[in-house]
C-alpha cells in the first residue's frame, strides 16, 4: 500500500496517467491524474488504482439511504414524496428533496392500488433505491418500511393502529395502509 | 472638476522611491489570512481578510432547484450572491442589491461555474452567499479566493483552485493588488482570475486604458501573485483537514 492520509485539495497533481488507473474523486488532465475533492489519497499498488476518499459527505441523499417522507401526490401507479430526513445520517432537510414511489416497490405481494398502500398527506419511512441525483426512486418493502403517521381523510385525526389495518376514533372508520413497524400511535 | 484634481494632488499614489501610499511596493501583495469552516450551518465556508477586505462565504448545496423550473437536466444551478454589509464602507451603503452588486456576483458566478464538476449533479443547485464585512478595493477577487476555499470545504468536486488578483495602474505604472483608494484614484483596474494548476483565465476585466505591452506585463505579475494566494488557500484548506484526519486516528 501507498502512503496513505495524506490531505489533498482540488487540483492538486497525484500522478502521471502511466502510474496508476484513475478511480473515484479523481479526473485526467492531459498527462496527469488530479484530485476533484478535498480528502485523503488513497493508492492501490496491486490494481494500481488511485483514489481519493472524501472526509466530508455531500448532503445529497445516496441509495440505500433510510428516509422519511411526505406523500405530496399519488397518481396511480406513482406516488410522490417529499423527503425530509434522513435516519442513517441525521440529516433534516427544509428543502425537501423529490422522490417517487412506484407501486412496484410497495409489498413483495401484489398490490392493487397505491391507495390500499399510502395516502395524501402520510408520512413514510422508505429507503432509497435508485438515482444519485433527483428525483429519487423509493421502495417500502419489508416490515419496518411503510406508513408511520397518517390523518384521518375526512376529520383529519391522527389515525391509531388496529391490527392491520388504521383506524379513525371520531369517524369509527377503518383506512388500509402498507404500516410500518415503527408506526407511532398504537 | 476643480475639486477632483486638488484630492489627487493631496494623495500621492507613489513616491519618489516607487513606493505606494499603504508602505507597499509595486509588486507587493497585500498580507491575505484566510480561514476555512468558520460557519456551522453553512456545508462550507470561509473568511478571508485581504489587506483591510473581510469577506465570509457561505455555500450550501448541492441540493433540490427551489422554484422548480430553474432546474437545469443535465447540470447543477450554480447561484451567486455578492453583498457588501451596510457598514461595510465609510458612508452607510444601502442593503438593497445595488447595480454593482448584481453584475458582480454574476461575474464572480462565472468566475467559478468552469472550475465545478456540474455535470455530476444534475437538476440541483449550489449556493454561494458572499458577505462583505470590509471593503478596501478588490473585493470581487477576494470574494472569489474565499469562495474557491469554501467551495472545496464543502465537499462539491472541482477542476481546480480559482484564485484571482487585480492589476491597478497608478501614476502610468502597474502596481500588484490595488487598495481602495489606489482603484478610486487611479487610471485602472484589471482583475484576472485563473485556475493555476490548469493555466485556465475564468475572469478578465479591465477598466481604465491599458497597452497591449502593458497586459502581457500585467498578466506576468498577475499569475505569479495567483500562485503565492493558490499555496495559502491549499495551506488554509490543508490546515484544517489534517487536523480532522488526526483526530479520527486517534479515535481509531
């Protein structure tokens, strides 16, 4: 292994193309491979790869990201979804950013309708599972996945958890939902 | 009229011996400080002091284009806002965008836009918000000295460094690095921002007359002053990620 934690900048020249294959964070000009970011070097003399680990993450969302969401739109067999945090980094977002959910990646069981599944205004715990810029493709499947605050559609109450399915305590009504284990009103 | 030329014949822009109102040479630099991470909400930041400039840079992003419909598909928004602070000057400058203001941070936006990787994130934006705390002539290169740092201290890909230096002309002579009352009172001004490792010229402004001969000159001086601030900009940058990368060994 190469000399390793060594602290380079954008720009900054780490070899000749001959040296080494250019891998992450790293561009070619003419004969030389620099560096994109600030981070430390990192070079394979095995494979005689050079890279470039970052010490800083962007802010951008990454897939398999565990996310929480807002249902903005559900346009069957697409829902929309805002996202505004992300629980592996403990990221808030005020901006949030775009997602969609295909009726696909709902359930590993055949789903008739996204509305069996969310509704406007949810909120969902999804994680990410394609696209590396927006709009991002989600995915609900798995127990701990799904719905984990939903309103009553017609009084607007937080709607309980009964069994499999919510339900509305003023309207005595009974909504479906894809839930969540991590549902919060019990 | 009559006025103007009795405050020039009060300030002395040079002396007999070369030397500049401020003890400088003509080829001397003003001393530059600059500090990286000074923000903690910002994803990055910097300070720089020039001279008597003080400028902080924030940048945020990359992140979602907010109104939607500036969204570009195949490459990052890159938004620029250049501010001077109400006591920023010697009378109160009014915190409304001035003309000024305007153009400028669509110059320095497109000082900076050749040096970053848009194209890796499609259909987002960056921000970078430039506040003038100070300012003593040579804002706009400051501005994009600190912004370059801060940018990088944000993690966002780019090509290279840009750092950026003005020429002045004073008393028909180019003098490095011009102050406030050098530019006001003097016959030009020639700001030049260059990406060193790649030899690239981003900015390339000019006020005043200036020879063919005398640009060549100006743009020699130009690029060795831009390589003495890209080594205090790698130091500050340097300085600061070190530490980090210690820290997490002795963590480790």
């Amino acid at each position: 292994m190469g000399k390793d934690k060594e602290v380079v900048v954008p720009g900054e020249k780490l070899a000749v193309i001959e040296e080494y294959l250019p891998r992450e964070n790293v561009y070619v000009n003419v004969d030389f491979i620099l560096s994109k970011i600030i981070g430390t070097i990192f070079r394979d003399n095995e494979k005689k790869e050079i890279s470039v680990r970052r010490i800083k993450e962007l802010s951008l969302p990454k897939v398999r990201d565990i996310i929480y969401g807002v249902v903005t739109s559900i346009r069957d067999p697409i829902a929309y979804v805002d996202i505004i945090y992300i629980e592996n980094r403990n990221k808030i977002f005020l901006n949030p950013f775009d997602s969609f959910l295909h009726a696909n990646n709902v359930s590993s069981m055949y789903v008739r309708s996204l509305y069996d599944a969310i509704g406007y205004g949810d909120i969902i715990r999804a994680y990410i599972v394609d696209g590396y810029n927006p709009p991002y493709e989600l995915s609900i499947k798995g127990r701990e996945f799904g719905v984990v605050y939903a309103r009553c559609p017609l009084c607007m109450r937080p709607l309980r958890r009964k069994g499999y399915e919510l339900f509305c305590s003023k309207c005595r009504k009974k909504f479906k939902r894809k839930i969540s284990t991590y549902y919060f009103l019990k | 009229m009559k006025k103007v030329s009795n405050i020039t014949e009060v300030i002395k822009l040079l002396d007999e011996n070369g030397i500049r109102s401020d003890g400088r040479r003509l080829d001397e630099m003003r001393k530059i400080k600059i500090e990286v991470g000074v923000l903690k909400n910002a994803d990055g930041s910097a300070y720089i002091e020039m001279g008597n400039n003080k400028i902080i840079v924030g940048v945020y992003g990359p992140k979602e284009v907010r109104p939607k419909h500036l969204a570009i598909p195949y490459k990052s928004l890159i938004r620029c806002r250049y501010e001077m602070m109400p006591f920023s000057v010697s009378d109160r400058k009014s915190p409304s965008p001035s003309r000024r203001e305007i153009e400028l941070s669509k110059a320095i936006r497109e000082a900076l836009e050749p040096a970053i990787f848009t194209e890796e994130f499609p259909r987002t934006m960056i921000e970078i918000f430039i506040e003038v705390l100070e300012a003593d002539g040579g804002t706009r290169t400051a501005s994009i000295n600190a912004a370059s740092v801060a940018l990088a201290d944000a993690g966002i890909p780019l090509r290279d460094l840009v750092t950026a230096i003005a020429i002045g002309k004073i008393d028909g002579k180019l003098a490095l690095d011009i102050n406030g009352i050098e530019d006001q009172y003097g016959d030009g001004d020639m700001p030049i921002a260059m990406m060193p490792q790649l030899g690239y010229v981003t900015l390339f402004q000019a006020d005043g007359i200036f020879t063919s001969e005398e640009i060549e000159k100006a743009f020699e001086m130009a690029k060795k002053a831009i390589w003495n601030i890209y080594e205090i900009q790698k130091k500050a940058l340097k300085s600061k990620y070190l530490q980090i990368v210690k820290e997490v060994d002795i963590n480790e």
